[in-house]
C-alpha cells in the first residue's frame, strides 16, 4: 500500500474490516436462519452493505477510479431491493411456507400453488 497517506489507509482498512465483518454476518444468517424469507434479509440488506464497504475500500485502496467504484455501489443499491422482492414474491406464490408466521398480509391477494405434490 505505498503511496497512499497513513490516514487514507486507516480508513480503508476500516471499511475492509468492516465490510468483511457484514459479509461474514450475512452468510452466517443466511445459512442459520429458517425460511427464504427471513434468509432474504440477512442476503439483501447484511451483505449488500458489505459489499458497498468492501467497494470502498477498494476505491481508496487501487487505481480503480472513483466514477467505476460509485457506478458499482449505485448499481448494486439500486438492483439488490428489486432482487430480493422478486425472490420473495417467486417464493410466495411457489408456496413456500413461512416459518413461525405470526400473520399472513399477502393471504388471499395472491393464488398460491400448493407445496404438498412436489
């Protein structure tokens, strides 16, 4: 990391560590928590953000260029929500079932296909 000033450095490694931490706790949750739906939220909100970070770091870090890096964090931003919707809405109508469900909102707005056949 020659040539990048002391105080640069530290705050990449900051957003490094940081970044690496919130990837870790994304993965961790998606494999331990129980249905699509709650693993959506550790894959969709956990590690998105962890890629942002690691993004930074990389845009302090390399020669990457700052217009690449912000173009990567606006598209990630901008797709992850519409990504895990779609993935959720596909599971819901699938049939899926919802773990510990203390309600149901969606009941009755969408035909759901039964899970019992396959």
């Amino acid at each position: 990391m020659a040539g990048i000033h002391p105080i640069a450095q530290g705050i990449a490694i900051f957003f490094l560590i940081t970044g690496t931490l919130l990837s870790l706790i994304g993965v961790i949750g998606f494999l331990r928590l129980p249905d699509v739906y709650t693993r959506l939220h550790a894959t969709g909100k956990v590690s998105v953000f962890g890629l942002v970070f690691l993004l930074v770091a990389a845009i302090i870090l390399t020669p990457l260029g700052i217009w690449k890096g912000l173009l990567l964090i606006f598209f990630v931003l901008m797709s992850a929500p519409s990504i895990s919707h779609s993935i959720a809405s596909a599971a819901y109508k699938s049939g899926l079932p919802l773990a510990n469900a203390a309600r149901d909102d969606l009941k009755g707005k969408f035909e759901r296909h039964s899970r019992k056949n396959h």
